[in-house]
C-alpha cells in the first residue's frame, strides 16, 4: 500500500490483500468486527475534525459519521457491540450542535475491545495518496462498503447450499439479513455527500485506475445471482462462484418446492436493496464528479446508472 502510486490498484488503495489475511472472507464475526471498527475509527476520526473545526459541514459530516455508528446493528450484526455505544451516538444526535466528546470517548473504548488483530489492520489501512482529510473519511466509507460486499457475497453463496440440501427457510432467511445490511447503506453514503467536490478532484488525479468497479466481492455477489456476461467485467480476473446461480436454482425449484413463493419475495427484497445502493452510488458520482469518466477507466455516473437499472435477478419478472 505504501509504494502503489505508480501502479496501484483498488485492492491496494483499499488494503485488500491485508484484511484477507487478517479478517478472512468467510467468516461473518471478523467481517462484521472490521466493519464496526472502521466505522467506529471514522466517527472518532471526524468526531476529532469537529473539535478543530466547528463549521458547518464538518458539524454534518460528524453527526452523518455517527448515525454510522447507531446503524451497526444493522450493518454488522455479527458482531456483538456494545450496546452504549449506539445509545451515546442516538444521545449526541439528539442535541443539535452537542459536544460529541461523551460519545467519542465511549467509541474509543469500545474500538480498543476489538479483536487485536482486526483493531490493526484497520489502523494499518487507513493509507491516504494525499494530506487531505476528506480522503480519510472516503477510504473509511469504501472498506466499510469492502465488509459489507463481502457479507452479502457470503449470504448468497451460502443461500445457493442451502437450496441444494432443500432448506429453503435457511436460505431466506440469509438473503433477508443481507438486505437488512443494505438497507442500511443509506446512513454511510450520508456521509459520503459530504464529500466537497473541489477536494474529490485532487483525490480523483492521485487515484486514477483505483474504483470500486474493481471489487472482487461486489463481483461476486452479481454473479452469484444469475447468470452475467464476462464481457461486462473484462477488466477484472475471473470469478468463480460455482456451477449454479441463485436465479437457476431458485428457477428448477419453483414449481416443486413449497416454500419457493417465500423465497421468491426474499430474493426480491435483496434486489431492491442492492439496486437502490447501485442508484444512491450512481447519484452520489453524479454529484462528486459529474460527467467525467470514473477512476477505474469507466464512464463514470452513466455507467453507474446503466449498471443501477440491471437486476440481480433479471427472470423473475417472467414468472412473477
């Protein structure tokens, strides 16, 4: 991460290679303490910038930071946080203008009972190209979106067994509590619309060839679900997912299976989730960087509005 200016990636600019080594993707508690710890760091993080500085979108930014913090909950329920800490962030969000030092000082705490390990890499990742501190909070914003990918990835990985050992209530209910978690993405791109857009221009010279659009779990979670064009990802390495999507074996179930109708909404509530993610993404773009082409080589906001429209799961209105 240190030496990727010259040829650097999102995996690098993002710290990829060292939360698989530490956190590991396949295990939900780890995730989901990486996710509490790196939104907990950047409540802390703009909670500081608050006490240097107490203008209005700094004020914004910090109470946008610290919803983050009440949402976890939803956003990382695998792992067990403290439940003062969201009580103490609801406290701070309810005296306009408030000191959050009350609520900065029981997020500290609880950010040093994460697992060791897990407390550094996220201390280690947080490698910014420039001195700018909104670039601090947009890293903090995009590894938090890393854990969440990866989660719903997992549930739906996980949800395709499922099927296959004809447990389809199990299957529902992953699908259910990964659109739980992007339902509560709304409260983390609050605090990426705080983004200036004179200071996401600098950040944008410094990263160019580094986006999201290089993400190996928002990948898979796409071609988990029904079958995609590779050509639509070219750009990338291959992803193999396994034989069967979600959308084929939900398809050859249907009509023998008597739970099939069940977990026909499930799958429908995860692509609403996931599409109105794609849609406050493409309008964030919009807003940040307009027209111009996005950081990964695309074509920026239209790009993201042709991917925002594509379902997950394009043959369920066939048989809906």
């Amino acid at each position: 991460m240190t030496f990727d200016a010259q040829n650097g990636d999102y995996l690098s600019y993002v710290g990829l290679d060292y939360f698989d080594q530490v956190v590991r993707s396949d295990d939900a508690q780890r995730v989901d303490a990486f996710v509490a710890a790196a939104a907990m760091d950047l409540a802390l993080l703009e909670a500081r910038a608050l006490g240097r500085s107490a203008h209005a979108p700094q004020v914004v930014r910090a109470r946008a930071a610290t919803r983050v913090v009440t949402q976890l909950a939803r956003l990382a329920p695998d792992f067990s946080l403290d439940p003062s800490v969201a009580a103490a962030g609801l406290a701070a969000l309810a005296q306009p203008g408030a000191n959050y030092s009350s609520f900065a000082s029981v997020a500290a705490l609880a950010l040093n009972g994460i697992p060791e390990e897990i407390g550094i890499a996220v201390r280690l990742t947080l490698l910014p190209t420039t001195r700018l501190h909104d670039e601090q909070m947009f890293i903090r914003c995009i590894q938090i979106f890393e854990g969440l990918y990866r989660q719903v990835a997992t549930a739906i990985s996980m949800a395709i067994l499922d099927l296959h050992h004809g447990q389809a209530a199990a299957a529902k209910d992953r699908l259910d509590q990964a659109s739980i978690r992007l339902e509560a993405v709304p409260a983390l791109f609050r605090v990426l619309t705080t983004m200036p857009v004179d200071a996401f221009s600098i950040i944008r010279g410094f990263t160019d060839g580094r986006s999201a659009v290089q993400s190996r779990a928002f990948r898979e979670v796409e071609f988990a679900c029904a079958p995609t064009d590779p050509r639509n990802f070219e750009r990338s390495a291959k992803i193999d997912i396994g034989e069967d999507t979600l959308q084929d074996v939900y398809l050859a179930m249907r009509k023998t299976h008597p739970d099939a109708s069940v977990l026909e909404e499930s799958m429908r509530r995860l692509d609403r989730a996931w599409g109105a993610m794609k849609r406050g993404h493409w309008g964030i773009t919009l807003k940040v960087i307009g027209t111009v082409r996005g950081t990964g080589g695309t074509a920026g906001a239209s790009y993201l509005q042709n991917a925002a429209r594509k379902s997950l799961f394009p043959r369920l209105s066939e048989v809906a």
